[in-house]
C-alpha cells in the first residue's frame, strides 16, 4: 500500500515509511489502521482510473498523484508525451517495425514446423499444406498487419 505524508505531500510505500520510523526512533504500530494513519499525518493512496488509451501506440501512465473530495488517488494520462510530431512518428515507426519483426518471425516458426510437409516422401496432402504455407507467408500483407493478424488454420 502506498501512503501520503500530509506535511510534505511525498508519496512512497507503507513498508518504506514504516522502516523510515524505525531508523529515526518514530512510533511504531502494528496495524495502519485510519487511527495510526491520522496520528502519524498520512493519507492512504488509493488507486485512481486508469487513462483510457487507443492501443497499440498509446498506454496509461502514472503521473503523480491528485486530490477527490477528502482522498488522494494515483493520477494516470495517456502516454508516452512526446515533445514534436517527428518524435511520435518516429516512436510509432519504431513500434510498428518491432511487431512486425515479432510477427514476422512467428511466421518463419510456423512455416518451420511444418517445412516436413513438402518433403517427397511425405504422406500428407502437400497441395493443401502449400495453400497453408503460401498464406502464412502472405501474411505481411494482410489489413491490419502487424497490429491484427489472423493466423490461417493449419490443416
């Protein structure tokens, strides 16, 4: 749990705070009950919602905390925060080309796997397991790629 100390605003985790008492002969308590909390001038921090974000380039960040009513709540804003439109386009550039690299090479393992199918000797319908293997490397350019990718179903 995290706490709020009253007189300097500064946030940090109870177990913290409790060893800080300790190591500067403060009081010591068994249980953080609303009691101990008052006497020793500290808020609960209570988890507050979190940003709603467009996925894949936007997530919730934590960013301070803020006051409702009579309790404090961690703030949360969309992010990253970027300085200039260059930097976004660069981050989203950046980000697109590590899921596809990651899609990418779940292909190659899927197209691994069954590489088996196309040998001469195999017993299997090679025909139906090459449709299989020339959509798995179409991939790439099905819509949404690489953020929605629909696996074909192996045979």
């Amino acid at each position: 749990m995290e706490i709020r100390i009253k007189a300097t605003g500064q946030v940090m985790y109870d177990s913290v705070y409790r060893q800080y008492l300790l190591d500067n002969n403060g009081p010591s308590f068994d249980e953080l009950t609303t009691e101990v909390m008052a006497e020793l001038g500290i808020d609960p921090m209570l988890e507050g919602p979190q940003a709603t974000t467009t996925p894949p380039y936007e997530t919730s960040i934590r960013a301070g905390v803020e006051q409702i009513g009579d309790a404090w709540f961690t703030k949360y804003v969309i992010g990253p925060v970027f300085a200039d439109d260059a930097s976004r386009t660069a981050y989203r550039a950046t980000m697109d080309a590590t899921k596809a690299a990651s899609v990418r090479e779940d292909r190659n393992n899927r197209l691994a796997d069954c590489d088996w199918t196309q040998l001469s000797d195999s017993t299997v319908d090679r025909s139906v397991w090459a449709s299989y293997r020339t959509k798995l490397r179409n991939i790439s350019a099905d819509a949404g790629f690489p953020w929605s990718v629909t696996w074909p179903v192996s045979p």
